[in-house]
C-alpha cells in the first residue's frame, strides 16, 4: 500500500441498481430455503436457547467422523505432493475403484470411460440437467424432492412436478408418473430420498425403468430425442431393515444407455466436506459431462480422490465402517420415531414415517387451523417457527423441497444430534402441543 493513501469506502448505488442488469435466470431463482433457517438456529444457538437441531443434511463430526483409514490417506496424499490439478474425468485410479465398487455394491458393471468424478453430487445433478435438455425440454420429478425445482429453472426447463404421497412415502408410482413420460426428456429419481427417508420399492424401480426403456425404443424407431433417467442413489448404502435399493439397470439392463447414476462418498462416509461424488453413464454421456463440468472446474480436490481411490479398494475397511454407521444413524431415526409415535398414541396430533433408509424421518404436526395463544396456525411455515421458538425444535418444511400442500409435512436430519437432545426435546413438544387449541 502507498504510503498516506486515502482508503475509500466504495458505493454500489441505490439498492436494486446493480441487480437489475443480471440475468433473469439469477434474478428468478429463489435462494436456499434451509441456509436461511439455519441463520435463526445460529442466533438461537449463540443467545444460550436448547436447540435440536434436525435441519441440516451434514453429519456432525464428532459424533459421525470420516472412516479413520480415509482421513489416514487423505493425510498420506497431501503429505506424498498430491496437490495439483486432477484430471477433468478424475484420477484413474478413482474412476476404476468407483467402477468395481458400484459392481460390488448394486451388481451392475460399468466400464472405466463411464465414470466421471466431481466435487461432491451436487454439479453433477445440475451437469446432467444441463447436459440433457435444450431450453424448454419437459424434465419431470416428483414432490419433494431435492432442488430439482431450482435445476429446472436453471436449466431454462419445463419443469412438472408429480405430487406423491404418504401412503407411498413420499415417493412415485409408474402411474403417478406415465401420463407425462411421452413428453419428457429427464425424468429424476432418487432413493433413498431426500427428504423422507423413504426407499423405492424394488418393483416400483424396475416398472419405472421398463416403461422408459419402452419409451425410447419408440423414440428410436421415429427418429426421435430419447428419454434420459437420472438417478440419485447418493444414500443408496443407508438401508434400513428389509429394505433394499436396487438400481435399474440391474432390474432392468436395456434401459442401460438412458440412465445417469449420481453417487458419492458424502452421505455413505459422512464425508460431505470432502467434496468427491461421480456420474455413471454411458460413455457417451459421460464424456459430455467430463467435458461440461471441466469448464466449470467442478472437480474434486486431487488429494481427496487419491484418498478415496485407496479406501474404496479396503472392501474390509469399507464394509466395518458402513455396519457401524448404519447403526447410529439407524438408532437416532428410531430414537425419534418412537418418540413421537408415543405422543401419537397420547392423543397428539403427529405422525411420522417408519424410517427406511438415508438420514431422515418424515414427521407431520397436523394442526393447521388451530391456534396456539390466540394466533391461528396457517400452515408449514406458522408450525416451524413455533417448534422452533416455544419447544426448541429445529426443522424443514417439505415446502424447501418442492410440496406447496400445507399439510404439516416436515423433514427431521439426525447427522448432526445427540441422543441427549433428541430426549429432551420431547418433553417441550408435548407441551407446545398441548397448548394448541
């Protein structure tokens, strides 16, 4: 800095100046629902008020830290020089352990050119929008869902949004689903699912996966753009019981070309900081992203990849790690269940979800139309803020991920709670609950 020089605190103009000239994409997407609740959990948090915190989907590392071996490698690969760019598709090494883990894991084999690695799934759901559909190109997903509302808009999409319900966990049937495949040309799946913790039914996948393969073999036959399936199995090792997540070239191995699995090590090693996830496709596919995402340099960080390359192959380290983490999440999601299954049979107006998979529990406060001091309740957003503000719970509407029904629906995350505080938050929801009338 020169010396004596005057340090002047820039002006950017009236408020909404500058904004007015960006794009209409970036002026049109609606933030982050979830990282603005977790602004009034913080200020809760730092005033010295009992939170459960039960809105994030990031696992706490002090109760749910990264497979010791993979930390022990991700030290080695920093320490070995490891600090470079990567190559755009991923180190080699990486791409084939991701290929014999996905065979070991969901018994479909993919070859190495059909592996693409990013920083975590996140880019490459939006790659796979991108890379798929042509500005106003139908993509249809079910609600809730994760962001798929917000990729849609994005992706300059047609975007329909197929309501599901309870009684099917929150998830779609071929019939929720064929009266819009003929128009589509990314249909998106995910299970286990984000946010209900609900796993497709193997039969549900397989149908689902028939119908598409069926649909392009016409599209192919006229000469037409084919229906692409993007599936989400990112919590696909977090099973709970005699669920079981299968993928559909498994079930169904002509739909093979049409399906883009997105996959990673952020929810099956409570590694979401660590920012490694991968695309299977075909090659064809895949190379397009390798290409799409390069420019954006969504890569993952090499050390990283050199790291998980090396876990992935210790099937014994993986498998010890996975059983032990299954369990505590497993015990926190029943911790929870029973807990408001027990109000449920005093009488209270909650339910939720037997948990079946991932690291959430659907939970519905039915008391829409009720009144809690005098003040009616008009629908998800009157109820978060009273369990958070009169019972210290903190929660996400199912309207963060796509449902408009005011129907009391929520998300519950146990990566980053105790069983301490699980326990004692029950006793300020029985009593906020009582209150109402």
């Amino acid at each position: 800095m020169l010396p004596n020089k005057t340090i002047s605190e820039l002006d950017f103009g009236p408020a909404g100046s500058v904004d007015a000239s960006l794009s209409e994409r970036a002026r049109g997407l609606v933030g982050s629902e979830i990282l603005k609740i977790a602004g009034e959990i913080r200020a809760m948090v730092a005033a010295g008020k009992p939170v459960c915190n039960l809105t994030v989907g990031d696992f706490n590392p002090g109760y749910f830290p990264i497979p010791p071996a993979l930390l022990e490698a991700v030290h080695g690969a920093y320490a070995a020089g490891e600090t470079n760019y990567p190559p755009s598709d991923g180190i080699l090494t990486l791409r084939q352990a991701v290929a014999e883990f996905t065979a070991r894991e969901f018994g479909v084999k993919y070859p190495v050119a059909s592996v693409v690695i990013a920083s975590g799934a996140r880019p490459v759901l939006y790659g796979a929008y991108r890379c798929v559909l042509d500005p106003g190109d139908t993509v249809v997903y079910p609600a809730p869902s994760w962001n798929n509302n917000h990729y849609s808009w994005l992706s300059s999409a047609n975007g329909i949004c197929v309501h599901t319900d309870v009684e099917h966990g929150f998830l779609p049937t071929l019939a929720d689903l064929r009266p819009h495949l003929a128009k589509a040309h990314l249909l998106v799946l995910n299970t286990p699912l984000n946010p209900s913790g609900t796993v497709m039914d193997p039969k549900v996948t397989a149908a689902i996966a028939q119908a598409v393969a069926e649909e392009n073999e016409k599209r192919t036959k006229a000469g037409a753009k084919h229906l692409f399936l993007l599936f989400d199995q990112v919590y696909g090792s977090l099973t709970f019981g005699a669920r079981k997540h299968e993928h559909p070239a498994a079930l169904v191995p002509e739909c093979a070309p049409w399906v883009i699995t997105v996959d990673g090590i952020s929810k099956s090693l409570a590694a979401t900081g660590l920012r490694v996830g991968w695309v299977l496709a075909a090659p064809e596919v895949s190379a397009r992203m390798r290409d799409y995402l390069g420019h954006v340099g969504a890569w993952a960080p090499r050390p990283e990849q050199v790291a998980v390359a090396k876990f992935l192959q210790n099937t014994a380290a993986v498998d010890a790690f996975r059983r032990e983490m299954d369990a505590r999440v497993r015990e926190r999601l029943e911790s929870l269940y029973e807990g408001f299954s027990a109000l449920r049979s005093q009488g209270l107006p909650v339910r939720c979800v037997e948990p079946q998979g991932a690291i959430y529990l659907s939970l519905q406060i039915d008391v829409v139309g009720k009144s809690h001091d005098g003040t009616r309740i008009a629908g998800n957003e009157a109820i978060r803020k009273l369990l958070l503000d009169h019972a210290g719970l903190a929660v996400v509407p199912f309207q963060a991920f796509g449902l408009a029904d005011e129907t009391g629906w929520f998300r519950l995350s146990v990566g980053a709670v105790t069983h301490d505080e699980i326990a004692q938050m029950f006793p300020r929801v029985k009593a906020l609950l009582a209150r109402l009338r």
